[in-house]
C-alpha cells in the first residue's frame, strides 16, 4: 500500500489485490455510514447503498474499474475512508467518511488537500461530489471549504430508493 501524509494524517492506498484491506474497507465503512445514514436514509435504504457500494464485491469491482481508494489514517489508526476518480476534468469524490469520534480534528480539510494535490497532478480543475440533501452537516463542511452548490440530481439506485442530492464543486488549480 503507498502512503501520502499530511503532517499527522495518511492516506493510504488501497490496491485491487488486497483481499484484507478490501474486507477492512467494507468493515470500516459499513460502520460508518450505518452510523451516519441511518439516522438521514433509514436502515433499510442504508443497508441496500452499503450492499451496493460498500460490500466487499462492491470495492473489489470499483477499483477494478479506476476508482482509487484511500484509507484516512490517524495515530496508527483507520479514522475514514475515500473513493475517488477522474471523469472529464474533474475529480469525482463518491465517498468521503470519517468516523464520529474523529471529526472536527482537521482530517477532512487535510484530507481535501490531498484532493486538490491529486486532482491538480492529473491536469484537473476541480472536485466534484453529491450531498444529500438532509445531510446539514456535510453540507455546511463542504461549504466552509470553498465548495459552491452547482446543482440537483436525483437519482434511481433501484429496489424504490433514490439518492436525493446536491452536487457540490471546489475550483483547485491544476
């Protein structure tokens, strides 16, 4: 796994062969977005987006098709998670978690410059990311950190759920 830190923050690359980081992956993020979601989705929309996007076939499938994830790592310590990748001339960030007890500590500002870093090495000129709507906390992080709301989108993820969201930009400098 390569390793990128940010004074005490590391990113760390999960790779499409690690079988344990995988399922570490899937562990991590299961338990933080069940933490965070249910309360915003409800448990049974919850439980299909993290079988969807979060099961361990999930992530294997992901990074085989160019997504690039990241563990968020603190004090020796998986703090989050992210997933990213290019699309046109921007950086797409499909996910962007830090567990509770780890927020509001600077991992996710440094964790966005690591970002910008990314995205700006590839020649693109922004980041792009959905909120849900409902998701007031991640709304006002985004906002605080330069991202501008460029748009809705609703979208159909099957079995009657939806993804109901904001698209946010931040402009970086490639």
């Amino acid at each position: 796994m390569a390793v990128k830190k940010y004074k005490d923050v590391s990113f760390v690359k999960l790779c499409d062969g690690d079988c344990d980081g995988i399922a570490e992956m899937s562990r991590l993020a299961t338990a933080i977005v069940r933490d965070y979601y249910d309360p915003i989705l409800g448990t049974a929309q919850n439980d299909y987006m993290l079988a969807l996007f979060q099961s361990e076939s999930a992530i294997k499938n992901q990074l085989k098709h160019g997504a690039e994830y990241r563990f968020i790592e603190a004090d020796g310590k998986h703090i989050g998670f992210m997933a990213f990748y290019p699309k046109e001339d921007f950086l797409y960030l499909s996910k962007f978690y830090i567990e509770a007890s780890s927020r509001g500590k600077g991992a996710g500002g440094k964790a966005l410059f690591y970002l910008g870093d990314f995205a700006g090495k590839l020649g693109l000129h922004s980041i792009r990311l959905n909120v849900n709507k409902h998701n007031y906390d991640s709304i006002g992080f985004y906002e605080s950190k330069g991202f501008v709301k460029i748009r809705d989108e609703v979208n159909d993820i099957g079995n009657g759920f939806v993804m109901d969201d904001y698209v946010y930009e931040l402009k970086v400098h490639a």
